[in-house]
C-alpha cells in the first residue's frame, strides 16, 4: 500500500504545482495586458507616448467660429471627448480623404453627445463660414457633432503647431504653411490621447477602440 499512497501524493503534488503555475501565468498575461487598456499622453513635439498622468500637456484655450457662424471655443468642448484634425476645403490631395474617413467616424459615433469632430481650416482666410457651411453640406457633415472652425490664422497655426504638435515647427510662425494628414483623440481634460493618420481607413478603426477605451475609463 505505501507505494500506491506514494504515488497518489506524488500525482497530486504535481496537480497543485501545474495548477499553482497555470494561476501565476494568469495574473502575469492580466497585469501584462492591462495597459492596453489605458491609452497614453502626448506632451511633446516629437509624440513619444507617455503613461504617466502627471504634468501632462494640455491644449490651450481657443475661439474660433463654425460653419453655422456661431463662436466655438475650449468652452464648447467642457466634458466632452473630441478628434480633431488640420484641414482646407480646396485642398486637392490628403483633405478629401480624411473627410471621407471623418465621415465614417461620425456615422459611428452617432447618438454619442459627449464626441465630437473638430476641424480647424488652415487656410482661413479662403475658408469662410459660408465656405465651410457649403463644404458641411457637400460631405453631409452633421454641425451639431462635427464643427468646422475658422477664424485668425495666427491663433489657427499657433494652436497646431504648440498644442497639437501637427509639425516640428514649434513657432509661431504663420510664413510656413500647416499641412498634416494627422488627426488627434482629446479627453475631457483637453489632453492627447492618441495620434493617428486621418487618410488610413485602418486608423479610423483604432480610433473607434480607443474611443470606447476612452469612456470606459471616464466612467
């Protein structure tokens, strides 16, 4: 009988190591996963993610108008989640397909109140409100989710260039013209919370994700 007992306590000894093993794998791939869940910030220039909460950067306050002719400021946006992007209604190359793709992320969020689509003009002095109501009506962009905004060109490219990081031209110089394909996640709190290329089908997608991510976490 001793060595049958020995062998059912040696069976079992084995059960409780594999079991005990198969526990700490698990807890391992969990806490391993769990920043996937949590997106990062961007603080400068050179978008590098970051993980840490503290001293992040914020966008700074702003005034503009929409296509509806009504002021739209930082104000507008208190509470809400936005993707906002850089654009100009005759541009003929990256512009369309970013609206194209924009449109695609507005029909997903319909219904959200609390996301909405900002796109500043950077050739505002082309980009009136009148031609940014006939550019919103062209592409069936819904004003009261997706804003439009014109307004000085100073503030325009000061606030892509410093607060948004749309390219490596830290000025506020308006000579150099502001052309980018990216588009921005902003949380509540007017931080960035993720970069994307706005032409890319795929990023629409990740924005999507990132956005469900995103209100998971507020909530």
């Amino acid at each position: 009988m001793v060595p049958y007992l020995q062998r059912i306590v040696c069976q079992l000894l084995i059960k409780l190591i594999l079991s005990t093993f198969f526990v700490a794998n698990l807890v391992g791939c969990h806490s391993l996963s769990t920043p996937a869940e949590i997106l990062p910030y961007y603080n400068s220039v050179d978008l590098t993610p970051h993980w840490d909460s503290k001293n992040t950067h914020t966008i700074a306050y702003f005034n503009l108008m929409d296509q509806t002719g009504k002021n739209f400021n930082s104000d507008s946006l208190i509470g809400k989640i936005y993707i906002a992007n850089f654009f100009f209604t005759k541009c003929p190359s990256i512009c369309p397909k970013m609206t194209k793709n924009l449109k695609i992320l507005q029909d997903s969020i319909y219904g959200s109140t609390d996301i909405d689509i900002v796109s500043f003009s950077v050739m505002p002095w082309i980009d009136s409100v009148n031609k940014l109501k006939t550019y919103s009506e062209d592409n069936q962009i819904n004003p009261a989710r997706w804003h439009l905004l014109t307004g000085e060109k100073s503030i325009i490219y000061t606030l892509g260039r410093s607060s948004f990081f749309a390219d490596n031209n830290m000025s506020s110089d308006t000579s150099s013209f502001l052309h980018t394909d990216k588009m921005y996640l902003i949380d509540q709190h007017q931080q960035i919370r993720g970069v994307y290329n706005a032409t890319n089908r795929n990023d629409i997608s990740r924005v999507i994700n990132d956005l469900a991510i995103l209100k998971k976490a507020i909530h």
